[in-house]
C-alpha cells in the first residue's frame, strides 16, 4: 500500500508558476510509473504528465513547454513544475502511482489561475 500527499495548489495569476509536490509513504524507486492528472469542474480526469521509473516522461500537450514532472527518489517525492499557467489550467491536481496492477491515488490539491 502506498500513500500519496499532495501540496503546492493555490491561486496564482495568469502566467504565473506553482510546483506541486507529492510526497510518497515509502520508495517510489520501485513503482512501474507515478504521474499527475487533473480534473476541472464537469470535466473527465485527464493525463497531464507522467514519468515512468526509467525517468522517460510524457505530457498532454496542451502543457508541453510549460509543465516539467520530475522525481527525487531520496525524498520519495514527485513533482509538478507548472509555468506560464493559463485559467484553463485550473483543476484539482491528483498525484497518481502505478506498480503492476495496483494503482494508488492522493487526495488532490486544487488549482486556480484567475486574475
């Protein structure tokens, strides 16, 4: 069982930056993959980003260029480096886990980018 904590939401202006974090309750050198999502009001949970544990990433691309996921496996923490955030970027932010089969996810930290 692995426990996933997001923090790092908040409100920030358009163009601006937030990093999300998403602390592990142990080693995430182990997991197949851990990745974001989001889901905006009424709207499907989406893929933003994932990095596999090769360290290959992948991103939706309405983020390319302006969102970078990265991992500390000393820290067991994932992140979210968000820049240039746009309104439309606003969601709940989920922190996701992949090993095997399993699946494990965090409680979501919201997202506002508003003027």
């Amino acid at each position: 069982q692995v426990q996933l904590v997001e923090s790092g939401g908040g409100l920030v202006q358009p163009g601006g930056s937030l990093r999300l974090s998403c602390a592990a309750s142990g080693s995430i050198s182990w997991l197949d993959s851990t990745g974001w999502y989001r889901q905006a009001p009424g709207e499907q949970r989406e893929l933003v980003a994932v990095i596999t544990g090769y360290g290959n990433t992948n991103y939706v691309d309405s983020v390319k260029g302006r969102f970078i996921i990265s991992r500390d496996d000393a820290k067991n923490t994932v992140y979210l480096q968000m820049n240039s955030l746009k309104p439309e970027d606003t969601a709940v932010y989920y922190c996701n886990a992949r090993r095997g089969r399993y699946e494990y996810w965090g409680q979501g930290t919201q997202v506002t980018v508003s003027s």
